[in-house]
C-alpha cells in the first residue's frame, strides 16, 4: 500500500515505538490521528495537521472518539496501527490476575475493539491496513514474559484470523514481532523488574527509529509478518525445529535471572 496521503491512525504514539512510526508515516506523507494518554508528549509527535486525542484506549468511549474524529476530519480511515502496549514480568503462576487482566485489555481487547470499530469504514473503501505491533515474545515464549508472551501470541492469532476474514474486502492485516527495541517499555511494564540477564541484553537492542522505518516498509509491501531486527527469525525457526533444546535454554536464563 502506498502511504502518501493516507489516514494512519496510531496508538501509544506519546513515545516509543508509536513516535517514530508516526514520524515515518508522516515523513511518506500519511495524515495522522494519533492517541496516547500522556497529552503533554503526544503534543510533541506530528505536524500541525496531526490530530492528537489524550487518553485511555482501553476505555471504549476513548476508543469511540479518536474514530469519530479521525473521520470527521479526514473523512476515513486508511491505516490503524495497534501499538499501544504493556510488559508484565512476573511468573504466571504466581502473578496478579488484576495485572494479568489489565495487560490483555490493552494489548489484546483494545486492538480487537478498535478493529471492530475501523474496519467498515475501511470495508466501505475496500481498501485499508490494520498493523498490530507484537513481539518477538509473540512467536517464542520467554519464561520471564509468559503472560506478556500469551497476550502477544494471542494478538498474532488475531491478526492471521482477520486477514482471512477480510481479504475478499480489499483489507491487509500486518503483525510485527520486535525484539529488544530502545524504549521506556521495560520502566513501564508491570510486575516486578526484567531479570538482570535479560537487562543486558537491552545493549542489542535497535532503535525505535528502526523499527518504524521496518513497519512502514511492511506495510508498503503489504507483509504478513515483519521480524525486526531479521536475525529474530533465527530464534523463530530454532524454536520450530529444536523446540526442547530451546525451551531449555530459555529455562537456564529464566534460573539465572531468579538467583542474581
């Protein structure tokens, strides 16, 4: 799909992962609708035709006003991208059912929702792009990340189900499957700190910048999947074919990261 002059509404685009596709979106000449709740840094993101609404979109009156205002401004919406997301290090079987619950809300039940309230438009069109950020979480789970791991699984079962329902409507669905990305996403996810192992391994990480130029990309190319960086699709494919080898090794660093 090409970008310029389209309508990409963006979520969690304050800071992050959701800033920078804005900014490339932006740069390829979409108009943009983004939300996020912190107003003062969503100020920050976009040009003056950028239409910013400061919110929760796990509130469904939240999630009914940026699509109401998005197409009342620019008369549709072409592309939405469902970025806004949480971590939660914690192991399931001891973790916070009300932490548990309000980490699918916002990276499982607000993208279905918001979906669901764009997509007849985009059917109206026959034409549109739903782009649901995951993780490299969301094709290997990691032990320290497990219920982070079943939402983002969960989101990419979506993202394939949907693309089936509606492809014969001109609709392309994208998932993309980050690894470590230099983010805030580790000071603001739940629970309890990320294992210093797994700290550490924040100094492979790629910029956010790299990330949205590769969803942007994707979403030109009209993928299915975007792994980014592209050495994640060896962890992927390791996982496939050597799945207790790599369960065990996910298990030493998971101990280790419980003894630091």
């Amino acid at each position: 799909m090409q970008i310029q002059g389209k309508v990409a509404l963006i979520t969690g685009a304050s800071e992050g992962i959701g800033a920078a596709c804005a900014r490339r979106f932006e740069a390829r000449g979409a108009r943009l609708s983004i939300v996020a709740r912190n107003a003062e840094k969503l100020g920050a993101v976009g040009g003056p035709g950028t239409l910013r609404t400061a919110g929760d979109i796990t509130s469904e009156p939240v999630r009914q006003s940026v699509v109401e205002r998005t197409v009342e401004q620019f008369g549709g919406i072409d592309i939405l991208v469902n970025n806004a997301g949480i971590g939660l290090y914690a192991p399931a079987w001891k973790a916070s059912l009300t932490d548990a619950r309000r980490l699918l809300e916002l990276n499982l039940f607000a993208p279905l929702a918001l979906a669901q309230q764009v997509v007849p438009y985009m059917r109206e069109r026959k034409r549109g792009a739903i782009v649901n950020i995951s993780s490299i979480a969301g094709k290997v789970t990691l032990p320290w990340f497990t219920l982070y791991s079943v939402s983002k699984f969960a989101l990419g079962s979506l993202t394939d189900g949907l693309r089936s329902e509606l492809k014969q409507d001109g609709i392309h669905l994208m998932v993309v499957c980050p690894g470590y990305v230099e983010t805030a996403f580790q000071a603001h996810a739940l629970g309890d700190r990320p294992p210093k192992p797994i700290a550490k391994g924040r100094r492979f990480a790629i910029s956010a910048e790299e990330c949205a130029e590769a969803v942007a990309r994707g979403v030109e190319r009209e993928a299915r999947t975007v792994v980014v960086p592209r050495i994640g699709w060896v962890l992927v494919a390791l996982s496939r074919l050597f799945p207790a080898a790599v369960e065990s090794g996910l298990a030493a660093i998971n101990r280790s990261g419980a003894s630091a």
